[in-house]
C-alpha cells in the first residue's frame, strides 16, 4: 500500500468524518472504498461499451492501410 496526502474541502471533509463516526471505520478506509467502487464502475461501463460496439463496423479487415488508401480514393470496401 502506498501513502499519500490529499486537500479535502470542507464539505467533502464534513461528509467523511460523519461517515466515519457512523461506520466506525477511518476517513482512509472510507475513502479507499470510495475509490475502488467508483473504478469498478468505471472498469464496467468501459466493458459493456466495448461489448456494445463490438463489430458494428461491417467492413472489418486485417489490412488497414489497404482499406483507408480505398476510402481515401472513394472507393468502397466491399469484399477486403
């Protein structure tokens, strides 16, 4: 584990320190868990998005140079 040092804002600090008291863990903790959630949910929204465009683009080839000199020239990628 590394240390580290951060600036909270009042706010923010007002909001650990409740949360703390009420959970009885460290403003640490809490703020670890914070952060792991929300790159978890990161981690996942970049995963479904890659699943959800994955193969949308009909003209898939290995040659790429190819295909961008044919759309450069105007010409269509049918069979490549």
């Amino acid at each position: 584990m590394k240390r580290t040092q951060i600036y909270l804002d009042e706010e923010i600090y007002k909001y650990l320190k409740a949360e703390s008291k009420r959970t009885g863990k460290s403003l640490s903790e809490i703020i670890r868990e914070k952060l792991r959630t929300d790159l978890k949910k990161s981690k996942e929204n970049l995963l479904k998005a890659i699943e959800e465009t994955a193969g949308i683009w009909q003209y898939k080839t290995d040659n790429v140079e190819e295909a961008l000199r044919n759309l450069r020239k105007g010409k269509r990628i049918d069979s490549i």
